[in-house]
C-alpha cells in the first residue's frame, strides 16, 4: 500500500518548492555575480585586482531552501501521527518524528511521548534511523533536516552565498554549476581564468554544501529510505 496522501501531498510541495529554489539559483549564476573589483592599494601603473561577488546571493535563494527543509521536516512528523492513527490511537500535540544525536536524547524523546502509541515494529524503524547510531552524527541526512530546519523556523532564514573555485571539482552539478572567464592580476600580466560557482549553505552543519543538490540529497533519503521503511503499517 502506498503511504497516506498528507506525506504524499508534503513531498510534492517540498518538489515545488525545490523546482522554484532551481530556477532561481541558475537565474542567479547566470547574472554575472562574480566580477574584478580593483583593490584599495592600487596606485597609478600599478593596479591590483582581485576576483569577488559583486552581486549578492538574493535572500529568496535562502527562504526557498527554507521552505523546502520545512516540508521535509513536516512529511516526518506527518509520519509519526499517521503511524498512530493506523495503530488505533489519537494523535495529540506532543507526537512528532524524533531525531536525535545521543541515546539519552532519543530516550527522552520517547518519554515524553513523542511516537506513543505507534505499533513497536514502527518504533524499532524510527530507532535504526536515529543519527546517534551513526559515528558521526552530524552527517545524518535527518539531522540536517533538522537543524537547518529550526534555525530556519526559529532564528532567521538560511543563509547563502556564491562559492567559487579554479579547480576542477570531484563532483558537478551540471544543472546549476555556472562557469565564467574573468581576468586577473597575479605579479605578471593579466590572465583568464575560469570559474566553476555555486551557491553554498551559509550556516552550519550544512556549511558550502550546494544548495539544490544538497535538498535532493535530503528529499531522495525521506521518500526513498525512510518512508518506504513503514509502507506496512498502513495495511
């Protein structure tokens, strides 16, 4: 059976969201945001320059990014409430997916009732996904949706910011990468030189990562290896 169609409507709107955060990321690269900006020690015969944005990244690049984590965040718990509802119980405010980086953590989680109620095959499903169980927490795709997801809820938007770099990188995003030819000064005659850009997650634990790829990333492990997980219990 399929899951319910509240997490497939969730997942369809963080797809939209993502779509819209596209266009305007290659929008963006495709408007020249890097340029040569002469430096202040430049004196007549003698300038310097240096490559830099001259454009800054525009803060809806950071507000969509937003609302596609929201949605993601949002399918889970829609999960956890959902889960209850096919075991014969009634979901209340406290219920929500748990996501936690220590084992104390995740036992509080459950105390405080945030899966009760679930039948407890669910429940073993939820515990194989924690990111405490994994060496490095901090690289669950669950916890990025969460951490990114709470500063965006309740500090300020996510930040972004043009990367660039003249080496090849190991990886491309062929889609957004955008590449230009600009010249510079380095103690000799000025030269071309090509740049490969992005556009980076300002804040941390996500810091430099692109930031389409990075919501396809997190939008493939919630539809492709977690929800899958309990398609069961919604016999």
């Amino acid at each position: 059976m399929a899951i319910p169609e509240n997490l497939a409507f969730k997942l369809t709107h963080a797809d939209m969201h993502h779509d819209l955060l596209k266009i305007a990321v290659v929008a963006y690269l495709n408007s020249s945001p890097i340029g040569m900006v002469e430096m202040p020690d430049s004196v007549p015969g003698q300038t310097h320059h240096r490559i830099q944005p001259i454009k800054k990244v525009p803060g809806r690049i950071g507000l969509l990014f937003g609302d596609c984590l929201q949605n993601l965040r949002s399918t889970l718990d829609y999960l956890v409430y959902e889960l209850v509802l096919a075991n014969g119980g009634t979901p209340n405010r406290k219920h929500m997916f748990p996501i936690a980086t220590t084992e104390d953590q995740y036992q509080r989680d459950i105390q405080n009732g945030k899966v009760r109620g679930i039948h407890p095959h669910a429940m073993m499903y939820i515990e194989s996904l924690q990111p405490f169980l994994l060496q490095i927490p901090k690289i669950s795709p669950l916890y990025l949706i969460d951490e990114l997801t709470n500063l965006n809820k309740h500090r300020r938007p996510i930040l972004a910011g043009v990367q660039g770099t003249k080496k090849d990188l190991i990886y491309d995003f062929p889609h957004i990468i955008g590449i230009i030819n600009a010249a510079e000064v380095a103690d000799g005659p000025i030269t071309e030189s090509t740049l490969r850009l992005w556009v980076g997650v300002g804040d941390e634990p996500a810091l430099n990562m692109e930031v389409v790829s990075l919501i396809e990333i997190l939008t493939f492990y919630v539809r492709n290896e977690t929800l899958p997980l309990f398609e069961r219990f919604f016999d």
